[in-house]
C-alpha cells in the first residue's frame, strides 16, 4: 500500500494502516520519523526484515523475526545525497 504523501513520517499512512486492522510492520528499514509515527498508531515495526515475503510472515509467527534497531538515516556520499525509501 503506498503512503498517499510520500515520505512516511510526513504522511497520514499510520492511520490507514491503522483503519485497517495493522498491528504489525515486517518492514526491511524505515527512518526513525516514520517508525515514530506508526508506534504511535499502535502499530509494532520490526525492521531489518529480507526475503520472500512468505518466508518473513511464516519466521515471524514462529517467533523468529526481531527488529535489527537499525534505522533508516539521510546521508551524503561521494557529494551524492542518498536516502532510503520510508
């Protein structure tokens, strides 16, 4: 589902996914704006997650999926300005 403004942390995307029964996020990185913004939708993320989406869903129910804490972070490099998608 995509975040109908953008950037995750600027977006009312929590309350969607919220309206919408999410309690839980098996997410591969998100800046800590929009980690912000879903917790406190009551919605619990897990980041650091890779793979086949079944494989991830399937580890997770069976306990096995813990969020990495690494979060998603703006940054230059080279004189390029990265960023990871939130």
């Amino acid at each position: 589902m995509p975040s109908p403004q953008g950037c995750g942390c600027k977006s009312n995307i929590g309350a969607i996914l919220q309206q919408t029964g999410v309690k839980v996020m098996l997410a591969g990185n998100m800046g800590n704006g929009a980690l912000n913004v879903l917790n406190s939708y009551g919605i619990e993320v897990y980041r650091g997650c890779t793979g086949d989406v079944k494989q991830v869903a399937e580890a997770f129910l069976q306990g096995r999926i813990n969020d990495s804490g690494e979060g998603c972070h703006h940054h230059e490099e080279h004189g390029e300005e990265h960023q990871c998608n939130h």
